[in-house]
C-alpha cells in the first residue's frame, strides 16, 4: 500500500479504523475520487480487534461494512453475582487484517493510497508536512491520529489485556460472553469478556474500569489464566496477544470539535468519538464516516462543518451517559460498581440496544433509573450536576498528569 498521488482529493493523516473507515465509505459513494493516507508507523490498521450490536449501525452502512467482519454471533450473555442472562442481541466482530482486506480493493483500483513509515509534523486544512519536509496538498485533509481524548473532558479508563487460545478440549461456549463480573473485584469494576471463534479457540479479555491507566500486562496475564484453569480450559497456546487503555467520558465541559477552523478537523479517539460508557469505537466511525461519505462535495469548509455537527449533537446527545459514568467512578464504592452494570442489563432488550447505539430514549432513562438505585441516592444527586462536578475536580487537582487520555489523577468517589 505505498502508491502514493502527487495529490488527492483528500489526505487523511492516521491510518486507524477511523481513517481506513472514512477513506472507504467516501470512495463506495465517489469512487472517481483519490485518497491518500498516512500513517506514522511501519503498519496500517494496527493490532486490534473491534466489536459491536449490529443494531448499533444502520442497516444500510451495516451491509457495506460485512467485508470487515469475521465474526458474527446471534446472541451473547452477561453474567452477575445475582443473575446471568441471555441477549437475543446480534453481535459482530472484526479485526485489523479484516479491515485491512476489505480496503485493498481500492488499492488496487488505483483510489487509495496508504503510505506508512510517514510521519506528519503539520496537518492544515489543505496541506501536511511530514517529518522529512515533503509537503503535499489536498482540497481537504482529516487528522485521524490517534492520542489522547480532547482536554474538554475528564475521563476514567477501561484498560484490558486479551488472549486468543486455543484449548485442548472444546471450550463449550458457542456465544460471547460479554461480561462475567462474578470474578474478584479489583481495580476498580473488573469483568471478564470471552469471544468463542471456534469450539477450541476464542479471546479471553480481562478488563477493569478504573481511575488509573496503569496496565501490568503480567498481572492481567495471570489472571487470564486463572479464569481459563477456573473453567477447566486447558491452554495449548496463546495465539495472538492484545492490549490496551480505552477512555471512559465522565464529565465533558464542552463539544469536540476537533479542531479550529485552521487546523485540519479530527476524527476517531482524539476527537473523543467513541462510545462514553464501553469506550468502543466502531459505531462512532462508521456514522462520521458515512456522514462525510455522503457530503456532495469535498471541500476544507465542508468537511469542517459536518465533524464539528457530529461533535456538538454527540455532546448534547450524551449528557446521561456521562452522568452514568460519573455514578459508575465517583459516586459507587469500587467494590461495588459492578451493581450499576448489573441493575442495567436487567433492563428489556430494547434499552439495552439503545444504550449501546447512543440513542437512549426518555421512557429508557426512567427505566434504568426505576427500582433499587445501584448507588446511594445522595452520592448520585452528587455528581448529576455536570459543571459542578467538573470545578470540584479542577480543586482537586493542581496539575494534570502526564498519562495517556489526561486523566485527573484524583478522579474517584465523591464523599463532600
């Protein structure tokens, strides 16, 4: 993937899911128009695997996206210290390599161009600058590098570390299981998520939703291999490790618009487009990248436009969610967070759905604060008002520390 244009009609600057997202769904609705990407490091795409409800994409952009996925379940199940349950809900995966297959076609039409090895040290809204001082220009440029999330907002982390196994006997899971939070509480809210990708192999993941980003991949290793003897699976070999630190919005003073009009607009986890709650990011990507997909012409105001909309309706649109979160962080004992996800997904499928698609409607909210609140009320009264919330973690903290995703390093259960 080194052909590179003289010039395109767009550069996308990041290589991620986000940019090889944007880049293929621009050039399925205009195939006549010259892409190039590029990417700081020695691959493009990364090493990862994304998941998500099919329910959350739309149904048009669901089809076009099946190249991408290798992986498809009817069902998935979550398990909790009061109960387990089965979800009637599709799920999807799909990974680097996949996605990586589904834009070689348009390599090799000659549309895109993905030129790695590239890194850029300016990104304008018509031109990029890359380290070894080649400049090269475009109607219109994204920055889709990855990074930390937008300084407008104080996040908790979701940090994980995943093997795919394989087993010497059949593991007898023939759906996810998304969540088994009956394991040992530690950092924080900790939950195991099993991906079965045959009847010997599948992905175990540990994860822990926490104020710190510190990540022992040995630690989470240990784990993951207790949690496989505890289910008498027998591992013959680790196939394929993965890890990582995904940012979890609990309270955002402002939208993410990316960017200035000066600068080239951003995209992906450094615009803050991902899920507020799971942290996934393949939904947000696949609409922002049907959205500009579908703008008629490719144009710096335009393009600027439709990802500033995308980042103002996402801010408005998300407001419950991050009070949710806030609950989850700062108003639920560590021990015990584990009960605001287990009184959720006794909720109706439909909800459910919903959540997980961003689109949560009024009669969903009443419901998923119906019954025995999975908090004190008086610490979720604490941390419903946004803005409040935000200056008392600004008091807290006299500097920021220098850690993936800027998090606040006090961060954690609100007791004044």
């Amino acid at each position: 993937m080194q052909y590179t244009f003289e010039q395109a009609d767009l550069i996308i600057v990041g290589a991620g899911l986000s940019g090889l997202l944007t880049a293929w769904f621009r050039l399925i609705e205009h195939p006549a128009e010259r892409i190039l990407i590029l990417e700081a490091g020695p691959k493009a795409a990364g090493n990862h695997t994304w998941s998500f409800n099919s329910s959350d994409i739309d149904a048009h952009w669901l089809q076009r996206l099946q190249p991408f996925i290798v992986h498809h379940w009817p069902g998935y199940s979550v398990r909790f210290p009061r109960y387990s349950r089965r979800l009637p809900i599709s799920y999807a995966t799909g990974n680097s390599e996949s996605l990586l297959a589904a834009v070689r076609p348009l390599v090799q039409a000659g549309s895109l161009s993905v030129r790695t090895g590239s890194p850029a040290v300016l990104v304008e809204p018509t031109a990029v600058e890359l380290a070894d001082g080649t400049r090269l220009t475009a109607k219109a440029v994204l920055d889709a590098r990855g990074g930390r999330p937008p300084s407008s907002m104080l996040i908790g982390h979701q940090k994980f570390v995943g093997h795919r196994v394989r087993t010497r006997q059949p593991h007898g899971l023939v759906e996810p299981l998304l969540m088994d939070a009956t394991v040992e509480q530690r950092d924080g809210f900790r939950f195991i998520y099993c991906l079965p990708y045959t009847d010997t192999e599948l992905l175990i993941e540990d994860t822990c939703y926490s104020e710190n980003s510190a990540l022992n991949e040995n630690e989470f290793a240990e784990r993951i291999a207790e949690y496989a003897h505890n289910n008498a699976w027998e591992i013959l070999a680790v196939l394929h490790r993965e890890k990582g630190v995904l940012p979890i919005n609990v309270a955002q003073a402002r939208p993410a618009l990316g960017s200035r009009p000066s600068e080239a607009p951003r995209i992906g986890l450094a615009a803050g487009f991902f899920h507020p709650t799971t942290g996934y990011s393949l939904p947000d990507a696949v609409r922002l990248a049907a959205r500009i997909a579908k703008l008629p012409h490719l144009t710096r105001d335009a393009l600027f436009r439709s990802v500033s909309a995308y980042a103002r309706e996402k801010w408005q649109r998300e407001r419950f969610y991050r009070w949710l979160n806030r609950m989850l962080f700062s108003a639920a004992e560590p021990a015990h967070r584990y009960r605001v996800l287990e009184h959720f997904y006794a909720l109706g499928v439909g909800p459910i759905q919903r959540f997980y698609a961003g689109d949560l409607s009024l009669a969903d909210k009443l419901r998923l604060l119906s019954g025995r609140p999975p908090v004190p009320v008086w610490r979720a009264l604490q941390v419903i008002n946004e803005r409040k919330f935000l200056r008392r973690q600004k008091c807290r903290s006299s500097a920021p520390v220098d850690v993936p995703g800027n998090v606040n390093p006090h961060l954690g259960k609100e007791t004044d």
